[in-house]
C-alpha cells in the first residue's frame, strides 16, 4: 500500500529496493518538493502529503487557492529540514508535529491568508 500513489503494485514481484528513478535511470537518495507557480492546486494538502517521509525541502509558492492548515502528518517528514510557504491562502496553526522534527532548521512563511 503506498499512501502517495507514487508506487503500488498488487501480486506476487520481485524487489530490487529501489521505488523512485532520477532522468538518468539512477536511484532518488532524497526528494524536495519545490512548486512555485499558479497551476490550479486548490483545497487543503492532504494528510497523504506527509508521508513523504524522505523529502528534504518544500517549497510552495504563489499558489492562491491552496486553503486550510498543514496536515498534521508532516510530523512524519523525517528528513524535512525545511519548509517555505509563500503566498498561499494556508491558514491556521501549525501542526505541533511539525516541531518535533529533529533535522528541521527553517520555516519560512510569507503572505499567506
């Protein structure tokens, strides 16, 4: 069960221990999420989102319609260690989880409504 959708086969395979291939057909050793422009992301981040356990960086910006607080999940983002939202419509606190992140050093939030 993969809860992302990044990876998910049913039935009987064979594991070579590597899920996520770069360009160049080489393992992902880590992953950061960086969207910065206006593409039709809208609502809350879904719970989901924080079991991405091996992302280092997330940066989101410019994105007008993504509303609500960060889900509490994040809290699950081991190797985050660091977060920038900018200029979204988040709002609310932020999850108690989210400082309990050992490796997290930076969070920066700007104009969000």
């Amino acid at each position: 069960f993969d809860p992302v959708g990044v990876f998910c086969l049913d039935g009987e395979f064979e594991f070579d221990g590597v899920f996520l291939l770069d360009d160049y057909q080489k393992p992902v050793a880590f992953m950061e999420v960086n969207i910065r422009i206006h593409n039709g992301l809208n609502g809350l981040l879904p719970p989901e989102f924080g079991y991405l356990v091996d992302c280092r960086k997330i940066m989101l910006e410019n994105h007008i319609s993504l509303t609500g607080p960060l889900p509490e999940t994040m809290g699950k983002m081991s190797s985050l260690y660091s977060v920038a939202l900018l200029f979204n419509g988040l709002g609310g606190e932020l999850p108690s989880s989210l400082f309990r992140l050992k490796k997290l050093n930076t969070i920066h939030i700007q104009e969000n409504w």
